[in-house]
C-alpha cells in the first residue's frame, strides 16, 4: 500500500505498541464500567491515550453490527461508523464488479475503507481516495488490518483532482449529509445534486471507464436516475440499505436485490394489477421490491392483486413462496375502529401485536397503548393498518408457513 501521508494524532499512539495493547484489553469492556475503568488505565497510561483508545473501542462496538467480527480490528471516526456500508452489502457489490471483469477501481470518497476493503477480497486492485485525513488514514489501517494493504492504495485528497486513467471503473460513494463528509452536520440530503460531490459530476466520472457504481439514497426519485443507468436497490436482513447506480450494465433497467440471500428480481415494465377484494393471503413485499417499483413483478409471481391502487400490498388466494415478499395468512378484515379491534383482540385472549402499517396515519406505538391488551403475550397476532379500495381498514393475520 502507498502514499505520503501517514497517521498522526490519536490513530497513530493506537497503531504504536501501547496503543494496540490498550485497544486488545478494552476489546471486551463494559461501557457502563469505562468511568472506573478509565480512571484505572490513566495511572499506566498517558490520559489522551486512554481517551483515544475508548473511544475507538466505542466505535468498534458500534460498527460490529455493519462489520462483523472485523470490526474488533478496525479503525474507525464517528462519520465512518455511521456513513460506511455494511459487509454484506460491500461484499455483494464487490461481487458484482468482479463479475464485470474489472481489475482495477478508483473508489471515490472511501471514508473508512469498508468498500475498498471488499473490492480488494475480490481481488481487486484499488485506489481509495478520500479529501478526510483522519477517515483516509483510518482506511489506511484498515486495509492494513484485514490484511488486504497489496491491493489498496488510500491518498487522501480531492476526489476532483484524481487521475482516474488507467483504472476500468470507479465507485463513488458521496456524502449525503448536511456538512458533508467529515463536516460537524447531521442532516441528511434528498436532492442528488446537493451530495459531495454532486451526482451529475459522479455521472461524468463514470462516462469515463468501462464501469461503475454510484452510491445513492434509496429514496432518490426514479425521474433522478440517469437514462444510462442501471439502478439497484438493496436491503439487508429486510431493511433497505442503498440504491447504487451502475453504469457499462443493463441502462434503464431496475433491479431489487435481497440479502443475504443474494437474489435479485429484475423489473419487466409490468403495469400494475388492478386492486380486488381481500384474499387469504397478504404479501408484504421487501422494502427494495418497493422502492424500485417492482410490486407488480412479485404480484405477477403470487398471481395477486392489489388492496388498494396506491399501497404496496398484494393480495392472493393462494398460497406461493416467493423470496422478495414475506407472505401472511388473513384471518380478519374489518374497518378501522380501536373500539371493535379492540373487541375483537380481547375475544380472541391476544396478548401481544405485531403492528405494521401502509397507508395509514395511525402510529403502532399509540395504537398498542390504546388497545389495552390483557391476554397471556405468547397468543399473538400481526395487525396491519392499511387501506382497502380507499377505505381504512385494519387486516388481522399470522406468518403464513413455509412451503
């Protein structure tokens, strides 16, 4: 791994003898004991050692839900923890570039290093660029860490001023913050051409290498997307977590993809099924289903029908696994009313709900407190407050079994 410009400050006492032993002892720690523990160290240790080593230790029990157990190795800022993409996701897009055929990636705006990390496990080649020293010098450990420095070289510098000739494709990956990255701000930012960089200077970029990926937030408006792009929407253990635009794919198609099961329903310009009456079964379909706009493929798949023209819902008589919805067996459909769902639930000695909600302006939290429940908490039931042909209306149900 090159560049000049090396770590200083905390990054670098934690990267020195004392500072890994220190780090290797707080690896375990109970936050709710570090004032104790603090005080202790600080008679073995310099004070800001200690105050850097808590810190990172902090951090890396914060990131283990996006890293893993490479967390406990890596270094981090609090932009990173919070801006980084998760293994999975990282993984799954690395895939994807070496499934392209690329050797050799420029990734832009890197932060702390976990898509550039990725890439080089795929056994890629990359340049990670970021203009934030203390995230570049953090991906600089952590290429180190994870032992993939070989084939990372992190400079830290404006993405602006990179020579990008010689790579065949680039990732960029923009802040979308108010401050942008590294700045004090916390806001998040909606409109694409208000990221560092902007997302029409990412497209210039792309226009030129053979491939490339640009991160979005999944909320970006389809009208957004380029005519030469791909766009993939992508949810992790149910959650979306990013929309990525590809460009040397597939241009205008929409894609949703689903870890960790890794498969991806690809859009077929269906319109969508005309809405009907309520059916055994109700499909919620994944939240990247929903943001790419592709309900209509997965009703296709179920042969379903929507509740209602503007909600997410599909409806069926007849029970069909598909993986890009979760399926729910219906035993009761009523008008919204707390009084009579209220009866009915009590009728029924249900203890605990499952609240889920399209549609609807009512919060679950304040629905639970209302409903007063006093059956035992092991008889339970989902609740979905909805609308059906416009009107609002309160479906009951369980998880449907598998098939």
């Amino acid at each position: 791994m090159h560049g000049s410009d090396t770590p200083d400050g905390p990054l670098a006492a934690l990267l020195a003898p004392e500072g890994q032993a220190l780090l290797a002892e707080l690896r375990d720690h109970d936050p709710a004991d570090e004032l104790a523990l603090a005080t202790r160290l600080r008679r073995t240790h310099p004070a800001p050692l200690v105050s850097a080593a808590l810190g990172q230790a902090r951090l890396r029990q914060r990131a283990a839900a996006k890293f893993g157990a490479d967390a406990a190795r890596m270094y981090f800022t609090p932009d990173g923890v919070e801006q980084a993409t998760r293994t999975a996701v990282a993984a799954h897009r690395a895939a994807r570039f070496a499934a392209l055929g690329v050797d050799r990636v420029a990734d832009l705006c890197c932060g702390i290093g976990g898509d550039a990390v990725a890439l080089a496990r795929a056994g890629i080649a990359v340049l990670a660029v970021d203009r934030d020293p203390a995230a570049a010098a953090a991906a600089r450990a952590n290429a180190a860490a994870l032992e993939v420095a070989e084939l990372v070289d992190v400079r830290c510098g404006e993405v602006g001023d990179v020579d990008i000739s010689g790579y065949d494709a680039v990732f960029v990956d923009p802040a979308r913050r108010v401050g942008g990255r590294g700045g004090s701000g916390r806001g998040r930012v909606f409109d694409p051409e208000a990221y560092s960089p902007p997302l029409s200077w990412a497209v210039e970029v792309a226009g030129r290498v053979s491939h490339a990926a640009l991160k979005v937030a999944p909320g970006i408006p389809h009208e957004a997307v380029p005519d030469a792009a791909e766009a993939e929407w992508v949810s992790d253990a149910g959650d979306v977590k990013e929309a990525v635009l590809w460009f040397g794919t597939e241009p205008g198609a929409r894609r949703a993809t689903l870890l960790p099961a890794g498969v991806s329903l690809a859009g077929r310009g269906l319109p969508d099924p005309p809405p009907g009456p309520v059916g055994r079964y109700l499909y919620e379909p994944d939240g990247a289903v929903v943001r790419a706009h592709l309900v209509a493929e997965v009703a296709a798949q179920v042969g379903g029908r929507l509740l209602d023209p503007t909600i997410a819902y599909v409806t069926a008589d007849d029970r069909v696994r598909s993986p890009y919805a979760t399926a729910y067996e219906i035993t009761d459909t009523l008008p919204f009313s707390v009084k009579k769902l209220r009866a009915l639930l009590r009728a029924r000695g249900v203890g605990s709900v499952t609240v889920k909600k399209r549609g609807s302006a009512v919060e679950p939290e304040e629905l639970r407190r209302k409903l007063k429940l006093t059956g035992p908490s092991a008889v339970s039931c989902t609740v979905f407050l909805t609308r059906v042909a416009g009107a609002p209306t309160v479906l009951l149900g369980r998880p449907a079994p598998a098939t």
